[in-house]
C-alpha cells in the first residue's frame, strides 16, 4: 500500500509539472529533482594572442586580469580621475 501511495505522488507531482505553464517555478524543481536540468558550462579556457589556449580556470582569470582589463595608471588619469 505504501509503495502504491508513493507512486500515485510521483505520478500526479510529474503530471502536475508537465501541464504546468512553462513559467511554473515548480517546473525547474522537478528538473533538479530528476537530474534532467541542464548544466550551465562554464568557459575555463581563452585563446591567447600567441593563438594557444589557456590551460585552466586559474591561467585564464590571470591572463584576463593581465591582457583583456585595462591597467590602472595614475600618470593616464583625467582630472575626474584624480579627484577620486
């Protein structure tokens, strides 16, 4: 009986999320819930100047703050820049 009861729930919880509408915040529990959300992929590498790429996470953010930020130079300051 119990198994029963706990596979009515199972079935009415998924039916209840199918016929949800799409903006149903119950419908992104049940993708978690079942293992079918998709994972969000997360770019670890860049392709350098030199045209090779970085080789993880940690390379990457140091060539980041290295090459794609602009340096911080008092001496290129404007004077709204330097009154702060």
């Amino acid at each position: 009986m119990h198994k029963l009861l706990i596979k009515k729930n199972t079935n009415y919880g998924k039916k209840f999320c199918t016929l949800a509408p799409a903006n149903n915040p119950w419908n992104e529990i049940y993708r978690i819930a079942t293992g079918k959300r998709k994972q969000i992929e997360l770019t670890t590498t860049l392709r350098k100047k030199d045209r090779t790429m970085t080789k993880d996470l940690q390379e990457t953010i140091k060539y980041t703050l290295e090459n794609i930020t602009p340096e911080d130079n008092q001496n290129n300051d404007n004077a709204t820049h330097k009154q702060i």
